[in-house]
C-alpha cells in the first residue's frame, strides 16, 4: 500500500457518486459506465474515471462497472462499510436539526450521545438519545468507543469541548462553531462554515462582472 | 471585462482569505503578505497568489497587500459588499438554526422573510421575524426585491417551493432538501449535504489504508 494524496474534491465527488449509484441500484440496474455516472452527477466522464484511478481498477472495457460493486468499493473508500459512533456536543438549534437529519443515519454516522451545558435540557430525549451534562462527555463517549465529535457549542466553548473530546478518544471533529481549534496532527478536523454556501451563491450571481 | 471559468476552490478560499483579513484588521495591522495570508488560512503562498490572480493585479511587490483594501477588493468579487435579502423557507430544527446563525448577518445575509406551511408555526416570531404562510412566498419575496431563498423544507415539497421562489424573482437557491431540483439554467443552485463533511473524515480517518 502506497500513501497517495488523495484531493479533497475527489473524496467528496465518491461521495456524490456513491449516492448516484445507490439510486441506480434501487431502480434495478445492473451496470453503468463512467458516462452514465457522469451524466448523473453532472462532471465529465474523464473526471469520474480519474476519481476512481486513485483507487485502482475498476469495471471491465466494453461491459462498464457492476453498480453494486462499484457502490460497494466507494463505500470502503470513505470508510462507510462500518457505522460510526458520533458524540454531538450541543443541543441548540443547529445540534436539534444534526442529531435529527436523516442523511447521517442513512449513511451510518449513529449519534450515540448528546451533550449540553444547559441545565434544562438534561434528561430531555432528542429522538431516542437522552441530552447529558457535558461532565459526562469523557467517560461516555469513551465508553461508547465514539470515533466522531461534532461541535455546535458557541465559540467560546469550542476549544474545551473538542479538548475533551480528544482526551475520550474520538479520531475526528466536525466543528461548527466559528472559531479556530487548536487539534494534534492526528485527529481530523472538519470546520463547517455555512456562510460559504451563500457567497459561492452570491459570486456566481455577480459573476459576470469579470 | 472577459468571462473566465473561475474554479469553485478558489471562491470558497477567497470567503476563508476575506475572513482572515477581517481578523488581521481587527488587529490594526496594515498591511499583508501572501505569505501571511497563506500561514494564517493553510495554504501555500503560490495559492494565494494565484487565486487573487484571476481578479487582476493586488498589492505592491515588496510591501504586500494594504489589508482594509483586499478584504474590500475580496468581499466586492465575492458579491459582499451590498446586503442581500434572503427568503428562508421551512421552520424546522434547521430552519430555525440557519435564521439564528450568527454568520449570515455578519456577511450582509439577512433573513427578511420565513414561510412554513405548519398552521402552528405561523404568526410565531424567529429573531424579529414572523413566521408567515407558504401562501404569502411568492407576494412577500416579490415585495422584498429578494434575491436569495433558502429551502429547508421536506424533500416531497421541496420542487413546489423552488418553482415558487422563482415565481417571486429570487436569482440564487441554496438548497438543503435531500432532492435533486429541477431549476432554470441562469437561477443559481447550490445543494447542502452536510453528510458529505462526516465523509470527509471518515475517508481521512482511514486513508492509512491506500
């Protein structure tokens, strides 16, 4: 096994891809080609056949690639053959609408436990999972062997949160709290800035002034 | 002015610039370097340069960039330097964290208008903004010269309400239904997936593998 860097665009194109060869799938079909796929998603072919070189060889010449198969490997690319254990520290607005969206369990991201400092929402249940104290962060998420933190405290609390997180073991942040944090090299971290959607929005609007 | 086919990369690195610079004004420095730029975001100092390339020639060589005057320069490319209006449709868990995120108004997003179709939601206030019938969309976005709308609304309803925030003359949808829309070529679409970031991780986490 050699170590490639891999670009981020790529990863997150396995991701839109997979999600297209999982609606072909449910619609029965059998096998496609990188210019189906592409047709799907909206790239060129040369593209998806790039995406998925990184990763080694892939369909037969001629025939195409076998769409559960080819689901299946990208799958194992982005580490979805397993589910993940996700603590969410944050019970607010935005961590109502995460521990609630549809598209994490689908894709086995499992919110095991919810945090919060708020008094009032301790002991409240959010779906089927009970918001605890963030005194009980470290020793449950340990405890559940959770890989994955998601941070939507306000920034001032961001840092000592996602501390704590590190300290329980998790692998990786997804941090929405509009603040830097400092993280050891070997955790990942993801920061999440919504605003960024709007104003890729807004420059395409304006785009022809250049 | 020429049309150029400038890469999405580079329009979210140039909002993460733009943010960096406002926190180097707020320092009271005066002027920048790529180099600086490029240590305070992580990226390299090639990238900056190139990224600022596309939108013609900054800075002096050997003093560096004036900072008020490229984060100017950077928020007019990115469509900031006026306020948009913005029509949120769907009072959900992730409706209402949108309304209430801070960094909308910060980047001269305002949420002038939310519509639900819940008769109990409706006439409630989210900030200082009431909660108005999906009936009133296309009359009330009209009236507001809006220019934004943003769909949070279940994926079955999420097709009407695009059409119908077209109807009142939005020009940019940003769109968190997990539904593929169909919308005219020149209205600006942008589809949230916030899995797609859980992904990111989950490939990092394990890219020790190829």
């Amino acid at each position: 096994m050699k170590t490639l860097k891999i670009p981020e665009a790529t990863i997150i194109r396995l991701s839109v891809y997979s999600r297209h060869l999982t609606e072909v799938d449910r619609k029965g079909i059998i096998t496609t080609s990188s210019g189906n796929i592409a047709e799907g998603v909206g790239v060129s072919p040369a593209q998806v056949r790039k995406d998925l070189a990184y990763f080694g060889e892939f369909g037969t010449r001629g025939v195409g690639y076998n769409v559960k198969d080819l689901r299946q490997h990208i799958l194992r690319i982005l580490g979805l053959s397993v589910d993940w254990s996700v603590s969410l520290v944050g019970a607010g607005n935005l961590g109502l609408a995460l521990s609630t969206y549809k598209g994490f369990r689908d894709r086995g991201f499992i919110i095991t436990s919810i945090f919060d400092a708020d008094p009032q929402k301790i002991g409240t249940m959010i779906g089927n999972v009970e918001v605890m104290p963030i005194e009980k962060l470290i020793e449950v998420t340990k405890q559940n062997h959770t890989q994955i933190g998601i941070v939507t405290v306000p920034g001032a609390a961001a840092q000592e949160i996602a501390d704590k997180l590190i300290k329980a073991g998790v692998q990786a942040i997804l941090n929405f709290a509009p603040v830097v944090l400092n993280i050891p090299p070997e955790i990942e971290l993801r920061n999440v800035d919504l605003t960024v959607n709007l104003e890729v929005l807004t420059f395409n609007v304006g785009a022809q002034r250049f």
